[in-house]
C-alpha cells in the first residue's frame, strides 16, 4: 500500500475505483457526442460537437491533474470526486442540446465540475511549498474560461459560440502559462489515467457499432462489417498500447519539476485529446457501417471515419514528437496522408470493405 500524510499520497498510486467510476460519466458525454455529431454531419453541427468536446475534455483532464497527487482512499476527497460525478452526469445530459435549450444547464454543471477540481486540487497541495509553482497560476488563469462559459450559458445563437470558443482560447493561455512553473508529477498515474481514456473512447466505439446492430437481421454482411468494426479498433488499440504508452511514461518520468508541467499539458491534455477526438469521428463512421452493412458510407460520415482515423494516429505522432520518440511520427503520418487520400472511395464501396481495408491497413503500421 502507497504511503500517506494526509490528503497527498507519498508514494506511486495506480488509478483507484473512484476514479473509474468518475470516468463512466465520461463514457456517457464521448456517446452523447458521438450521437450529436451522427444526426448533424455538417460542419457547422461538426465545429459545435468539437468546442462541446474541448469543454467536457477540459473538466476531465484537469481532474487527472487534480487527483494525480490525491490520496483518494481518503473520506473527504472521495466524497468530492463523487459530487464531481453528480454534477458531471448533467454536464453530459445536456450536451445534445447545449447550443439551444440546455445553456444554462451544461454551462453551470461545467463551472462547477471545474471548480470543485480547482478547490480539491488547493486542498490536496495546500501547504507544498516545493514544486507545485505552476498551482497558483493555473487556478488564477482558469477563472477567465470558466466566466466565459458561464456568461456564454445565458446567451443565445452565435454569442453562445462565440463565447465558449474564447472560453477555449482562455483554457489554452491558461495551460500555457501554467505550464511555465514548476510541477512534481507521479508520471505511472498519469500517464495511466490517460491510457484508460484511451481506451474508453476506443470501448464506445464498439458501443456505437453494438447499438447499430438493434434490430437488423443478423446476416453473413453484417457480420462481416461489425468484425472489421471489432479488428479495426483492436488495431488502433495495438498502435497506442504496444510500446507508445510506455514510452510516453518513461518520457514524463525523465523530465526536471521544471519542465514537467508543460511535458505533461503538451503530451497528454493536449495531443491526447486529439487523440480521444478522432476516436469520436471513428465511431460515427461505425455506427453508419453497421447500420448500413450492404452500402457504403455517406461522403459525409466517411469523411467523418477518415478524418477520425487521421486526428487518431495523427495525435499519437504529436505526442511521439513531443515525447522524443524516434521514427514514429513519419510512419503515422504516411499513413494519416494515405487514410485522407482515400475519402473519396470509402464512399464508393460497401462499409465492410472499408472497414477491412482500414483494418488491413492499421495492421500494415503495426507492423
């Protein structure tokens, strides 16, 4: 068992049940999101699902940050990170309708998720005098998003939208101002909590593929579309898991107090949420597959699959070059460029042929 003083673990903690059951919430906004991109494939109805999706990885990201040190066995942090999953299951509720009638309601629950991760986060370090610089900055910084989002809740149409995307901009100053200071992360923690998300937002994929199946016969073209489905983001999985998501850890574990902080915001709460973003776009793509097993994509939701496929392995090259990793990023990108380059025939083809295809091609930059 980790050693503890009070509110702060002493010593290396894997992610703990609490944490997964925060994350479940998670699991519920990526499937409202895939949902609300599936019924508006435009790019207008794209652009607002991808600031929804900023938003929901913003409150999640940060309670990484937040419980990274957190000794959550702990009654009182326990109790706030449930409250957090309270309040976070109304943030993902409203997420469908968050641009018409649910404003207020995704703005509020947003403030206060981030807000209760701010004020766990002083608890926990209040009195760490030695590397955590980067605190102070970080909790002055982020009230500028969280008053845009706020004010942005009682607007309507266009200075909604207009609000949230600066509310984006401020998350992003805030990030990079913060990262300047110093911090002492567990890198094995946090480097898993990102690897579970990971692979959650793989999981609902699946889910959105499973879900498709309702009510369809169960014929030799089905499942032959939902098996290419299954090998396709079991490839994905592999590109992450087989050596990336050591190497990212190892990575974080070599960096100074100094340089943590900025290692850790660029790798993973930025590059990974490209990462997680790409996966919804995957799952779109699925979704209509399985859906539609004896036709091909629509132009739009096979631009939805590519560009998903793209953000994906595109991600994972982003965080390699930032991590140092040696003779990835070209091979991904090689094979980003050849995904993109095929959107025209994914709609020209069944689905299960590009599903397979993807598969077989995943499996080529595995290998």
């Amino acid at each position: 068992m980790a050693e503890r003083s009070g509110l702060r673990v002493q010593h290396d903690q894997g992610a703990t049940f609490v944490e997964l059951f925060f994350d479940l919430v998670f699991v519920y906004a990526v499937t409202q999101l895939t949902s609300t991109v599936l019924h508006d494939l435009t790019w207008t109805g794209v652009g607002k699902a991808a600031l929804l999706f900023w938003l929901v990885w913003w409150s999640w990201t940060q309670f990484t940050w937040t419980l990274n040190w957190a000794d959550t066995e702990h009654s009182g942090v326990r109790l706030l990170v449930l409250a957090a999953t309270a309040v976070a299951f109304f943030l993902a509720q409203a997420v469908p309708d968050a641009f018409t009638t649910a404003g207020v309601w995704f703005a509020i629950s947003y403030v206060v998720v981030r807000l209760i991760g701010l004020g766990t986060q002083e608890w926990i370090l209040r009195g760490e005098d030695v590397g955590f610089s980067g605190l102070s900055i970080w909790t002055r910084a982020s009230a500028v998003g969280l008053a845009l989002v706020l004010a942005g809740g009682f607007v309507d149409g266009n200075a909604r939208v207009w609000m949230w995307l600066a509310a984006l901009v401020a998350d992003l100053v805030a990030g990079a101002l913060a990262g300047r200071g110093s911090w002492s992360l567990d890198h094995s923690h946090f480097a898993e909590r990102h690897g579970l998300i990971v692979i959650i937002a793989l999981g609902e994929s699946l889910i959105a593929a499973g879900l498709a199946t309702s009510g369809l016969d169960r014929t030799a073209t089905l499942a032959w579309t939902v098996a290419g489905a299954v090998v396709a983001a079991c490839a994905l999985w592999w590109t992450y898991f087989a050596a990336l998501h050591v190497a990212f850890e190892h990575a974080l574990s070599l960096e100074k107090p100094e340089t943590q902080g900025a290692f850790a915001r660029d790798v993973f709460s930025l590059a990974h949420a490209t990462v997680v973003a790409g996966v919804i776009g995957i799952a779109v793509g699925f979704e209509e597959a399985v859906a539609h097993p004896g036709d091909a994509l629509s132009s739009q939701a096979a631009l939805a699959l590519t560009l998903g496929v793209v953000l994906f392995v595109g991600g994972t090259a982003a965080a390699a070059t930032r991590a140092r990793v040696t003779g990835v990023a070209p091979v991904r990108l090689a094979f980003a460029a050849i995904v993109l380059a095929a959107t025209p025939l994914v709609s020209e083809v069944d689905a299960a042929v590009t599903l397979w295809a993807l598969a077989a091609l995943t499996v080529g930059l595995i290998a």
